[in-house]
C-alpha cells in the first residue's frame, strides 16, 4: 500500500445516507478513511438540525470504525455564501446559495482542511462523477442516475479541486446506495433527504428572510400597468410564483392564478400576470455573468450544447452564441419559464458538464 498521502480521503458526512455510503465504498476500496463533520450554521431554534445531523454522522463512523472529526465554518460560510445571498436579494435577484456552499467550503475550506488531516483527497456523497483526460485534466459528468445527478450544483467548482475529489456514488443510483447501507447495519439508510435551502430548513422563507431584510412595500402591477395590488419588498418574490400573492378573482370575473413575471427595481414594482400559463414568463434568449469553465473554455463559438436553467429540469437544447470573460448569451431550442436572474444556467454536452455562469437578464420579450 503507499503511503498515507495517498491513501487517506477525508469524506464529508453530514448524518445522511449518502455521505456514509461514500465513506463505506472508499473504506471497501482500501482507502484511509476519516469522516469530517462540517457544521455551516450556528443559529439556536427549533429549526436547525445541526446536533441531530452530528449524531447521525457519528453513529455511522462508528458502525463504519472510522475517526470523525467535527469543524465549525460558520464564519466562513456566513462571509462567502450568506453575505452574497442577501446581497442577491437585496438587489431583485434569486440566488441559490447551495451552488456558492460547494464551490467555497465544501470544495474550498474543506479541502484545505483535509489536507491538514494528512489526506490529499477529499470525497463527498454528491451522485457526479469526475474523470481525468490524458493531460491530468478532471472533467465532470452527471451521476448515472440521471433522478439524483448533482452536477448542477457542482458546475463552479474549481478544476484543482475537482482534480482532487471522488465521488464514489457516481455510478449508483439511490435505491443501491440505501440497500448497501441497509446491509452493512448504517441507521441512516431510510433517512429521508434534506430538503430546501440548509441555512432555512422547513422554516417560512419569508419569515427568515424578514429577520434580515426590511419590508420594501411597493405596488404590484399588471404588464399593462395596471395596479392590482401592493407587496411587501421584491426581494420576497421569485419569478414564477404563484402562492403568497394576496391576489383573488378579478371584478371582470376572471378567476384564473396569479403569477410573479417580472420585478422593475427602479420603480420597486412587482409585475404580475393573470392566466393559466402566462406568455410573460417565456425567453428563449438570456445573458449570464461571469462563465465558468470546468475543463477550459469552448473551442468554438456558436457552440450547440444543452442546458438547465434550474436543477432537475430536463437539458434543453440550445446554443451558445457569444463568449467572453465577463459573460455569455445564450438561445434556446425552446423558449424557457421563469428564467430568473441569479439562478444558474448550467451547460451540457452530452453527459459531460462544462460549466456555467450566473444567469443576469432575458430578451426584452421578457420581463
């Protein structure tokens, strides 16, 4: 065996079954294992669930005869992720901070961390894969199970960290991954998966974010400029929302939804259209900020691609019209929903992950 360098890999365990079947695979594969517990919040209510997660994580290191050791990155992660997400949102925008988490602290302080523990890998429970061509460059690939793959939220990564991390669950799907940890006696193999935003949990979002931003209150409008009602501060909104509106039938008799399509932070208006489906909410062209390339920029341009403009959404085709350092823009096969800046669009070809940039406006047929 060489020596500990090598062989050594710090996984994250988080108290899911996902990060313990990780630690589980790599042990079977006569790697070192450390497990390391990160703690990225420090918030005292009823809502976080930090204590509980800690104890998951150590009851499956022990199962598993592993040393966990527990850090603290809340101060981290509140200057390089929180800080951001209010920015966002103080701006109109609608920032998703789990994208932002991996590529700062699980894929940066992290693995400066593992690398004081001795190990010079460090392995999480995300479904990805990462491969490296014969110059030593990683690439990244969806999971295999196509319902669970994670490289949306994997897409900002640097490359020298990708080029130092496994992802032993890549060619799992979920079910696998819980039947092995059902048969080596994890507790953890029936755990549901978390869910939302990890600094919220299954608190209101609205009331969280209260605790930060004041109320803007401001008109809400028709895209004809009609005022049909008042909201409370365009950073409580997202394009495409339907709930929490406040708004009922219309005097004309029309009782169809309402929807958030569009945000005019010079005039602190929200616009809202009433319909089934709204042609408002449609693009088939946007512009994103600051690209990020995983294994270099494209060759060529136009590039044909796909794309998600939201995690799970199936790749839409597209192309990739213009490329620069600060930006690119990006036409679409089909018109798309609820675009939104601040969100990411992530690119594909084929199973591979390029990339992506910080989605910053739509075509003009969009508000």
């Amino acid at each position: 065996m060489t020596g500990t360098l090598e062989r050594r890999v710090v996984v994250g365990m988080s108290g899911g079954v996902d990060s313990s079947v990780a630690a589980l695979l790599l042990q079977e594969e006569g790697y070192e294992v450390h497990g390391l517990f990160m703690q990225n919040w420090e918030e005292d209510d009823s809502y976080c669930e930090a204590a509980a997660d800690f104890q998951e994580a150590r009851a499956a290191s022990e199962v598993l005869g592993i040393p966990l050791h527990r850090v603290n990155f809340a101060e981290e992660y509140r200057a390089r992720v929180f800080e951001h997400f209010l920015a966002e949102h103080r701006a109109g925008r609608t920032p998703n901070p789990d994208v932002l988490c991996n590529r700062e602290i699980k894929f940066g302080t992290f693995l400066a961390y593992a690398r004081r523990l001795g190990a010079s890998r460090i392995a999480t429970g995300h479904y990805a894969r990462v491969e490296r061509d014969s110059d030593g460059v990683a690439h990244l690939y969806q999971g295999r199970d196509r319902a669970k793959d994670q490289s949306y939220f994997l897409h900002a990564v640097a490359q020298s960290a990708l080029a130092q991390t496994l992802f032993p669950l890549g060619e799992l799907d979920k079910s696998a991954a819980r039947a092995r940890a059902r048969q080596r006696g994890l507790a953890n193999f029936d755990r549901p998966d978390s869910t939302g935003i990890c600094f919220i949990g299954e608190r209101p979002f609205r009331r969280f974010l209260s605790g930060f931003l004041p109320e803007d209150p401001g008109p809400m409008c028709t895209p004809e400029g009609e005022t049909v009602g008042r909201h409370i501060g365009l950073a409580y909104y997202t394009l495409g929302q339907r709930r929490g509106l406040g708004l009922g039938g219309r005097r004309d008799g029309r009782d169809a939804a309402w929807f958030v399509v569009g945000k005019d932070k010079t005039r602190n208006v929200l616009v809202v259209a009433q319909g089934d489906d709204p042609p408002e909410l449609y693009t088939s062209t946007l512009t994103a900020a600051d690209p990020h390339w995983i294994a270099g920029p494209p060759a060529r341009v136009p590039l044909l691609c796909a794309a998600k403009v939201r995690y799970r959404q199936v790749d839409q085709p597209c192309t990739i019209v213009s490329i620069d350092a600060e930006r690119c823009v990006v036409r679409f096969d089909d018109a798309q929903r609820a675009v939104t800046p601040g969100q990411y669009v992530v690119f594909y070809d084929g199973e591979e992950c390029l990339g992506g940039a910080v989605i910053a406006s739509v075509a003009s047929d969009r508000l």
